[in-house]
C-alpha cells in the first residue's frame, strides 16, 4: 500500500517543497509522519547561524596524539630523537631545498603575507612631545612558510573562489615535538623541512608576493611607522548574565524583590506575534569573538627577539595568545608609490649588512638618549637675585 502527497519543509525562512511516496511495508527511519496526505511543516534548523566554533572542521587533519612514555629505554628515545633531526630542522633554521625563487617587485595592490605573534602584555611609551602613549607587545614566534597555493589552484577551493588572481601562502609559528601530532598533522610540513608547528593559517597574496616554503618570517618583515592590521579572538567568559555581557542596571534591590535582582526585566514583544527581534540584549556566552584592528602604528621593533611594540593596549585575546598581523587596509594609510614597503616579499636576513637591535619611530622618545639638556652660560652678577 503506498500514498503520494506533499511536504512543505522549513529551513533558514526558505519553504522548501517535496513530493513524495511512502510505502508502509517499508517504512524508513527520519521520515516525516503523514495523516490523510495533509501538509505538515518542520523546522530542520536554527534561524541564528552559529558565530563560534569550537572543533576544527571536518577536512582538517586529526592533530594531538597520546605519547607513551612507558616501556622506552634510554637508547629508544636517542633514536627517536635522531630520526627527528635527520627528518625535521632545528627551530631558527632555514632550509630550501631549491634555489631560492626570484624575489618579485611591488606593485600598487600588491598583497603581502603577515606574520604570527603572541601577545605578550601592555607596556607605556612616551612620544618626543611628551605625550603617554600606551602599547601592546606582540612578538613573532619562530615564523615559517609552510606552503604555497598558486592562484591557478587556489581558486578551485571552496575559499579561493571569491579571491581570483590571487594565491595563498599557509604560515605556520612555534615549533614543536613531533611526537605529540599524528603521521596526518605531520605530513603537512614534509615539503617545508622544518618542524611541526603550533599554530597555522593562510594569507592572501599575489603572484609576485609568492614566499618559498621553508624561508623563516621575521618581525623585521615591517618597520617602525607603518600601520598594519591586527586580528585574533577576544577573551572568553562563557556564559554570562545581562549584568555583566552587557552592563545593565538590573532589578531593584530591596521593597519585595526576590530573585531578580540580575535578571533583565521585560524583553518586549507582544505588540503583533509576540516574537522577539533578533539582537535583543539577553544572556549568553560572552567573548571569544573574532575582532580585527585595523590602522595600528608600530612604534617600536626588537629584532633580536622579534618583538613588535603597537599602538593602543586592546589588542584582542589574553596574554600568550595567538594573533595575525597583516598590513593595513585602510586607504590613507596602506601602502603607496611615496611609501612603500620596506623589504617585499618578506626581510630575507643579510650577514653583510645586519639590522640594528632596536628600531624606533622618529616620533618616538628612545631612554638611552639625553633627555634633558643644560648649556653653560655666563651670567651676569647684577641679574642675580639676592637672598
């Protein structure tokens, strides 16, 4: 026995029509239930779309491993060790096991690669004209070019479809041990020689911007005075009340309130269909957003230890996190033909002509210089002013 009809399914405010035959000798599970052929509607979904993720997407390879201990003899670990240093290099170095690629020249809208760092803190700095400036420090942890994707293969992505005629450079910064990632992780730094890292991500490019994998990044990669972009994830807080996520006042404290004290109040609604606009201020969780500063001046650069000092202290996420800088998008303080950036693709270090420890802006007051100066003039004895 079996019985057409039709199905009216709702997902995301999209009404989404089937037509369908059901046999009842053979019925299968998820199937909507149907009496007398009317039209039935179901939700599949939720209108909100989700803004955090918490696990990696489905494609990206199983990273962590569970590593034993137990059982291994001195000379197993010396092994292993030495099976890891013929097949990884040591952090700090730079192989390429081509030539290195023809350096490209810069070209108005030309797209560099950025740079992983790790937020260290906040520091205060003064300008020359005596202002308080304060900044936060960000430093460039063992940096490398992992891989590159040329436009030609990187626009058949499902993620380089909306950038054509550009490519993709995956970086990758802190170099681990690789025996805490699976065979799957690792694999993805064979064709870079250098250890697993940490922390990956992708920068959009241009052809002449291409960076050969293995070749290290440096905070040198920008100078004092430019402006760049800065991104990452705000601080988590879970999930927090309307007190907190979004400073309200609250309920009254005394004259018979019980157990509202926190709580929002009325949310409106009821006018028409009592439904509740999207936006509303309520309860959920707080932070970990994705937030980007745009127009950030470097002030100060150590290129010792690969630090970079920016302006303003609220640089998203909590110390020791991960954020990405890039150049700065903004038209009136990108990149132009009267400025241009200093070392493009990337700084590659020269022996013959190394860079000094510290750089600073022109603006900026360094403290190993005299700050306060006299000069030694006669004065005239009458002028003095008596006791």
């Amino acid at each position: 026995m079996a019985f057409g009809g039709l199905v009216t399914v709702c997902r995301k405010s999209h009404l989404l029509y089937y037509n369908f035959q059901i046999n009842l000798n053979n019925i299968s599970v998820g199937c909507i239930g149907v009496l007398g052929g009317n039209v039935q509607t179901r939700w599949l979904g939720r209108n909100t779309p989700k803004r955090r993720k918490t696990k990696p997407p489905f494609w990206w390879p199983r990273r962590k491993r569970k590593f034993f201990e137990e059982g291994l003899t001195e000379e197993n670990k010396q092994s292993i060790q030495e099976v890891i240093k013929n097949k990884f290099l040591a952090p700090g170095e730079s192989p390429l096991k081509e030539p290195p690629w023809e350096k490209g020249e810069w070209t108005p809208g030309s797209w560099r690669t950025g740079v992983i760092a790790k937020k260290i803190g906040v520091y205060p700095m003064w300008a020359k004209s005596g202002t308080r400036l304060m900044t936060t420090l960000l430093q460039v942890v063992d940096n490398h070019v992992i891989k590159y994707h040329p436009p030609e293969t990187y626009v058949n992505t499902p993620f380089g479809k909306k950038y054509e005629g550009k490519g993709c450079i995956v970086v990758g910064a802190e170099s681990s041990d690789p025996q805490l990632f699976t065979a799957e992780y690792n694999g993805l730094f064979k064709e870079a020689g250098v250890m697993p890292k940490r922390k990956l991500t992708r920068f959009i490019v241009t052809p002449n911007a291409a960076i050969q994998p293995g070749t290290p990044l440096f905070a040198a990669h920008f100078r004092p005075g430019d402006y760049v972009n800065v991104f990452g994830k705000t601080i988590g807080h879970g999930f927090q009340g309307v007190v907190k996520r979004w400073g309200m006042k609250g309920g009254p404290k005394t004259h018979g309130n019980t157990k509202s004290h926190r709580r929002p109040g009325a949310i409106g609604g009821g006018v028409k269909k009592a439904n509740i606009w999207k936006g509303k201020k309520m309860p959920g969780h707080m932070g970990q957003e994705k937030r980007i500063l745009r127009g950030l001046k470097i002030w100060r650069i150590n290129t010792k230890y690969n630090v970079i000092w920016v302006h303003g202290p609220a640089v998203p996420g909590h110390v020791h996190h991960y954020v990405y800088i890039m150049d700065a998008s903004a038209e009136n303080r990108r990149f132009s033909e009267d400025k241009p950036p200093p070392y493009f693709p990337t700084y590659y270090p020269d022996s013959s002509n190394p860079l000094p420890e510290e750089l600073y802006d022109e603006d900026l007051h360094n403290f190993r210089d005299v700050t306060i100066t006299f000069e030694d003039k006669e004065q005239d004895v009458g002028t003095v002013r008596k006791k």
